[in-house]
C-alpha cells in the first residue's frame, strides 16, 4: 500500500519532518534494519578480535593494515555514482506512473459521441469501455506481481467480467510468441468502425477523435510493457552495488579505533562505538536500498504503485460515465452570480484574514519613482534635434546613451522650449531634494553652449546674413509678388551640360 504523508506537510512549521521520523511502515528503517544490524555485528566482531586475541606485533600489523583500507575508502567515488544512479531511477520511476493507462480522456469521448439511449446504444458505448479496461489489465498482468496474483489465469478475468467466453475463445484462437494484450484494442476499432456505419458514431470527425484517445491510451500499454522489458542496464547496477559493498567492506576494518604503533605516541579517542560510520553506513545503504525499492515499482513493497486499486477505479468509473451518465445532465440555471458584475464567493471565519490582501498585480506595480520632471515630459522627435550614432564600443561599457548626452541635451533644450533644466538661470527647484546637482556638469553645458555660439557666428553667410547652406525664410504674398521673374532656357539634348546655369539668385 502506498504511504501517502501530503497532510503532515501542508504547512511547514517547526520539527515539521521530525514527526515523520517516528513512523515504522514505508520508513528507512524498516527497509535497512537488517543490513545495519549485520553491519554492527561484523564490525563489533573484529573489534573483539583485534583488543582481545591478538598479539602486540599482530596489532601492530592490524594497525598498518587498517590505516590503509581507512585511506582506500577515499579513492571510491560514493557521492557521484550513488546520486547519479538514484536520479536516474527516479525518473524512471515517476515515468512508469504516468505510463498507466487510464480510461478518463477516453470514457468521456465514448460518452460523447456513440449516441442511442436504446439498449444497442448502451451495449456498445459498454462494450468499447470495457474492451480498454481489458487491454489494461492485460498488460498489468504481465508487469506487476500484484495483479497476476489477483488473475493468475485467464478463467479469472473471465470470472471478474472483464471478458467473455466467446471473446476468450477468440483470444485464444489467435496464436503470437508475443503478449496479445492489444488484440482488445483492435476489437475496439471494428466495434468502433461497426458503430459508424450504423449511425451510432454521427460523423468521420467524431471516429477520428475515438481512434486518437484510443491510441493515447494504447500507447501507455506498449510504454508500460517496454519499461517492463528494457531495464536499467544491469552493469550499473552492479557497479553501484559494489562500490557500496566495497565502501563499507573498508571501513569494517578502517574504522576500528586502534592502539598507538610506538609507545608513547597518543593514539585516537577510544570511543568502542563509531558513531559517524554507522551515520554514514545509515545514509549511503539507504539510499541504495530507495534505489532497490522503487526501481520496479510493480511488486508489493510500501511504496509500491497499487495496481489492484486502479483496476477497481478504472472499471467503475469508466462503466458509471458510459452508461448511467449518459445524457443525464441536470437543469441549467441561472447561477448565483447572473446580476453581479464581479462575482465575490464568500469566505469562511477562517479564511476571512485572506481578503485584507491586495491582489498581486505586478512586480513593479508598488515601485515608487521620483516625478522628476526629465523622466515625465513627454518629448516629440524633432528635426531639429540632432542625433548621434552610438559607437560600437561604448555600447558594452557604462556610458551614457548619446541621445541624453551633455552636448545633445544642451542643443535640445533650445529647439524645445517646454524642457526645463533645473540648473538654468530662474528655474525650479528640483523634484528630488536628496539628489545633488552636479557643478561640473553644468559648467561644461555652459562651455558647450558657448562653443556652439561662437561657431555660428564664425560661419560665412551670404547677403542677407543668412549662413551658407541654409533655406531661406518662407517669404510673405507681398514679397513674392515684388520678386523678379527669371526665364531660364532649357538645357538641349546635345549639351545638357554646357547650357545649364551653375547658380541663381533671385
């Protein structure tokens, strides 16, 4: 039977796991008892042997003997090649669970769609569910120790109700050197195709969602029967078995607490029990002896997975949804929240504490950010704003981006106005009061600004005082009524070039 302990740990509190410590049935001890009790024998044995019947010169030889194996024990890679094995078996454990196949997906599609509420209708929506019921426990008689006791023959699942007489006789009658537990998946898609045909089965839609939740379902028979023969490859497991025998067969003799080899040499603390090696003996045979247990799941320790139990759940489940719940659907009403916009269920006395908590609505929701006003306006591009390309370099050290750079912010806030800067003569004090500005900063915004000045002044302009390369002002009616009209002669198609004006001026 599987020991399940979900409730002593819903909550984690104080010595939460040390109630779990005194539990006999599923435990560790009762699982390692007998190997730690040959263990302390074995080693209580030479340690009488070696204070009472030996020699002077042979303790001497014991002594020598014993530190060797004391040092051997470190050469043997414990830790990696007993984690590795039990990871991989668990894994492979949890994998054969999920492998069980189960009717749920199944039951609901049969239900749902082979229709007749008539007695052939009920016959044949029974008669599918049951023909996978049957695949199942075929296959689990052939991997779990559990279910073969339960149907050791096959006159016993015929007594269970699982099968028919006529369907044993046609089960027979079919001759393979392999397990046949399949052949009541192949009855399921002719009584399935048989149920098209008469209507019972409305459209090929319907038959092709029956067909795929059938070969789900008879695809974790073949997963199982396949975990069932490819096993962990027997070389690691005995690799792992015997480093651990080995480990301990060492320590039997390396852990003894020995006598000084000179005389008036201090020797260790002669303690007669070696506490830390049964500590590590507990911990290492324990964690092969979880390996040994669980790695064929289907046999009948503690832990084991409960075949018979599923077997019983699976038929009367799946025979309750085909048949009694067939379209028995209660009224449809409105329910308790038709007029509420947001629906609210009540809480009780002791969940009530659970409503004074604000719903989590991002990680960030709660940050708080200084308003300050260069983090808050709104900035449109602009032409006017020039950009700069980013070196390549400085995008993978900590400069600052050049769109916010000194010079580019400098020549911003005069083609935006609405951008204030905190340091300009009359401005407004900062949002932020524990941020400090910086001097330097502004000293070389002020430079900048000057340099820009003095370059706009030392351009060369054209009459007019505009500077070179620039458009003109858009001018007014007036003035474009007083300016003259040029006629310019189009260049000819001989000389494009010769005929073209370099310049005008209007």
């Amino acid at each position: 039977m599987t020991i399940s302990y979900t409730l002593k740990v819903a909550n984690s509190r104080f010595g939460g796991f040390s109630k779990l410590l005194f539990r006999w049935k599923g435990s560790i001890y009762k699982l390692l008892y007998k190997e730690f009790i040959v263990f302390m024998v074995l080693y209580a044995v030479l340690s009488l042997v070696y204070r009472q019947l030996l020699t002077e010169e042979q303790k001497r030889l014991y002594t020598k003997v014993a530190q060797y194996c004391n040092r051997s024990t470190d050469l043997i890679p414990m830790s990696f090649v007993l984690g590795f094995y039990v990871t991989l078996i668990v894994n492979r454990w949890w994998a054969q669970y999920t492998s069980i196949p189960l009717p749920d997906q199944l039951m609901c599609v049969i239900s749902s769609n082979v229709h007749g509420k008539d007695e052939r209708g009920r016959i044949l929506r029974r008669t599918l569910i049951r023909y996978a019921n049957l695949s199942a426990v075929l296959i689990l008689r052939s991997v779990s120790t559990r279910v073969l006791k339960r149907f050791p023959t096959m006159d016993h699942v015929v007594e269970a109700g699982f099968m028919t007489q006529d369907e044993r006789k046609k089960f027979e009658s079919l001759h393979s050197d392999f397990n046949k537990y399949w052949i009541p998946c192949v009855w399921f898609t002719n009584l399935a195709a048989q149920a098209r045909g008469d209507g019972r089965i409305r459209d090929d839609v319907a038959l092709r969602l029956l067909m795929d939740e059938l070969n789900l379902y008879r695809a974790k028979c073949s997963m199982l029967f396949h975990y069932d023969w490819i096993s962990i490859p027997l070389v690691y497991t005995q690799v792992v078995t015997i480093a651990v025998y080995s480990f301990f067969a060492f320590c039997l003799i390396g852990r003894q607490f020995l006598e000084p080899l000179e005389p008036g040499q201090e020797g260790d603390l002669d303690m007669y029990v070696p506490l830390p090696t049964l500590l590590q003996f507990f911990f290492y045979a324990g964690w092969l002896k979880v390996a040994e247990q669980i790695i064929n799941p289907f046999g009948e320790d503690d832990d084991d997975f409960e075949t018979n139990k599923l077997i019983d759940r699976n038929l009367q489940v799946s025979l309750l949804s085909v048949d009694d719940m067939y379209q028995d659907l209660p009224p449809a009403v409105k329910d308790k929240y038709w007029n509420e916009s947001t629906a609210q269920p009540p809480y009780t006395t002791a969940t009530a504490a659970e409503t004074l908590k604000p719903s989590f609505l991002g990680s960030t929701f709660d940050m708080r950010m200084c308003e300050d006003v260069e983090q808050g306006q709104l900035v449109e591009p602009s032409p006017s704003m020039p950009r700069i390309q980013t070196p390549l370099l400085s995008r993978f050290f900590a400069a600052a981006s050049p769109a916010i750079s000194i010079k580019n912010f400098g020549r911003g806030s005069r083609g935006h106005p609405h951008l204030r800067h905190p340091w300009a003569d009359g401005g407004f004090p900062s949002p932020c009061p524990n941020r400090s500005e910086d001097p330097e900063s502004v000293a070389r915004i002020e430079e900048e600004e000057m340099e820009d000045e003095e370059s706009r002044a030392s351009e060369p302009t054209i009459p007019g005082g505009r500077p070179v390369g620039t458009r003109p002002p858009e001018a007014s009616e007036t003035q474009r009524k007083e300016l003259p009209l040029i006629q310019v002669k189009a260049p000819s198609s001989d000389n494009i070039g010769a005929d073209w004006p370099e310049a005008w001026e209007p």
